[in-house]
C-alpha cells in the first residue's frame, strides 16, 4: 500500500467527516472506483474516491460506524498524519459500463454520494451523457455532503440537483429517494419527463436495502445492468454500503 499524508479534515457531523491525502503519482483510477484505506494497526476498507482523476490530491468521505475498528481510529486523524492507500483502484461505477444516452442519474444514500462528486469533477461525463442528474438522500440536511458544490454546478448548468431528507420537516424535499422516485415526484419537481432505458442510465450507491429496491423496481422497468464488456443502462456498487 502506499502511505499518504493526511493534508485536510473537515467534520460535518459528529459521525460525518471526509478528508483529503497526498497521491502518489503511480496511483490511477476512473472516476467512481474505489481502494482500500487504513491506518497502521486497523483494518483496510473499501472507501470511494471523491476525487476526480486529474486532481493531484485523494479526497475521502466517511461515517463513524459504532465500534468500528477502522472508522473509530480514522475519524481522529489530523493534518500530517499518515494513512495506508491501496495500490489498486477497482469498482463498478464508471461511465464506461453504461450506454450512451441523454441523461445520466447518479442516486445515492449517506456517503453512497462519494463516488458521485468524482464522476461530476470528471469532464468525460459530460462528453457522453446531455445531462446528469445527482440524487441524494440522508436523514438530516447537516448530512447533505458536498450541497455546495452540487448547488455550484446547478448554479452553472452543468447538473440538475435532487438533495432530499428523511428527518428534518423543514426542508423542501423530503422522503426517501425510492419512494419520490416511484411516485414521480423527482420527474416533476425537475421538469423531466419520467426516465426510460431507452434514453437514460442509472448509477446507484447506497445501503443493501437501497440497491436492492432500486434494483428490482429498474430490472421491472425494462433496465440492464452495465459491465465493461457489456455496457447497458444502469450500474451500482455492491462492495459496500454508505
């Protein structure tokens, strides 16, 4: 693994952090892959980048996860502190596992958003699809990483901007993504024709139970899952959950 330098760390939340690291130069990935981090006496797991692939520096968003091993020992770190970063960067969420269309939806829960900043900070995005199309759920706004530069890019044109809560009542969009998905409300708050397979591709990053119901409602709607042999219309992470 190759050993970073912990350069900067922000605390959202009391269990809601993301920092960035030095990259080494032989260090490369696509923007949406994943690598193992960790600490010396922790174990590695897996973390997106948030990165995009140019940037000079890793970036990394992350919980605190009751007991932890890992993320009790990395929510102290501070600037100049080393961290492990795997050699190898691996996933499923690239835009090459998708087919080609007008609107690309990247929908996310919790730090399921991580991948998502990278694939917007990556400029071959917005060479193969029209539009993206960010979707964001967590239980609280203070939870809404990244809500500025989402909001600077609606601000530029560059995406359309969907944060919605589950907990806080005074927030314009609230409700799991699912179920505002299911119900239209997403098409219409957005001025979007529903979605369909034949002109639009899915990503998806967040919990088990989040990929699974996404899943089975897009397979009922006619969509395919993408692999880089074979691209189609939708892709998600299964090697962990946000």
């Amino acid at each position: 693994m190759y050993t970073e330098t912990v350069t900067e760390v922000k605390h959202l939340t009391d269990n809601l952090f993301s920092f960035k690291t030095t990259r080494s130069p032989g260090f490369r990935f696509e923007a949406g892959q994943f690598t193992m981090i960790g600490l010396d006496n922790t174990p590695k797991r897996a973390y997106s980048m948030v990165s995009g692939p140019g940037d000079d520096y890793l970036e990394f968003l992350s919980i605190v996860v009751e007991d932890g091993p890992l993320t009790s020992e990395l929510v102290k770190i501070k600037v100049g502190d080393p961290i492990k970063v795997g050699k190898k960067a691996v996933g499923t969420l690239i835009t090459d596992s998708l087919i080609k269309g007008k609107n690309l939806w990247l929908i996310g829960t919790g730090t399921g958003i991580a991948p998502f900043v990278s694939i917007c900070r990556d400029a071959k995005s917005y060479l193969k699809f029209e539009n993206i199309i960010v979707c964001h759920t967590v239980r609280t706004k203070k939870e809404l990483a990244y809500y500025d530069y989402f909001f600077n890019l609606t601000m530029q044109s560059m995406i359309q901007y969907f944060p919605t809560v589950t907990r806080d009542t005074d927030w314009p969009n609230k409700g799991r993504i699912t179920n505002l998905i299911k119900d239209d409300s997403v098409f219409k708050t957005l001025q979007l024709p529903k979605w369909s397979p034949d002109t639009d591709a899915v990503m998806l990053c967040g919990s088990t139970d989040f990929n699974k119901e996404m899943m089975t409602y897009l397979k009922d709607g006619g969509w395919t899952v993408g692999t880089l042999g074979e691209p189609a219309t939708y892709v998600y992470e299964k090697a962990f959950v946000g």
